[in-house]
C-alpha cells in the first residue's frame, strides 16, 4: 500500500464533483491519479506572500513553498500548498 506524505502544509483545498468545472480542464487531465506541481499559481504567490511576511516578523527562516495538485475519479480534487511531497 502506498501513502501521500504532504509535509509542512500550510494551507489546503478540495474541490467535489458539482464544483470541479472551477478548476481547469487541463490541470483535472494532468493531474487525474498523479501528483502534479504547479508553479507560480496565483494561489502559491499569496499565500508565499502571507507566510514570508509572517516569518519576518516572527524572525523565523521561511521554508520554500510548492503547490500540488491530485483529482480522482468525479473528484475530489485535493490541492496543497506545503513545504515538500513525497510517496511512501
């Protein structure tokens, strides 16, 4: 049995099957069954934005963020912006 290992997330979504027209056809294909990364999203840049400010002021050493992306059949599809990913 193989696990998703989503480590340091830093925020979350799912999006059901009535709904799932609100993510993009081309990201649904691609990541139907895998674990995709999506760069530069505008969803990864604010929410980037929000943690490093934080860790600024709290004087941590921000992590670097990425953004992944996995659909199932008729949904859900799961998004999450998090520090790394990985299969184990």
């Amino acid at each position: 049995m193989e696990a998703l290992l989503f480590d340091e997330v830093e925020a979350f979504k799912c999006t059901h099957l009535k709904s799932l027209c609100s993510v993009g056809q081309d990201l649904r294909r691609q990541s139907y069954g895998t674990v995709i990364s999506i760069f530069e999203s505008p969803w990864l840049q604010e929410v980037k934005q929000c943690y490093i400010d934080y860790c600024a002021s709290a004087r941590f050493t921000p992590k670097e963020l990425q953004h992944f992306m996995i659909t199932f059949d008729d949904g859900p599809c799961y998004e999450f912006i998090c520090g790394a990913f990985k299969a184990v």
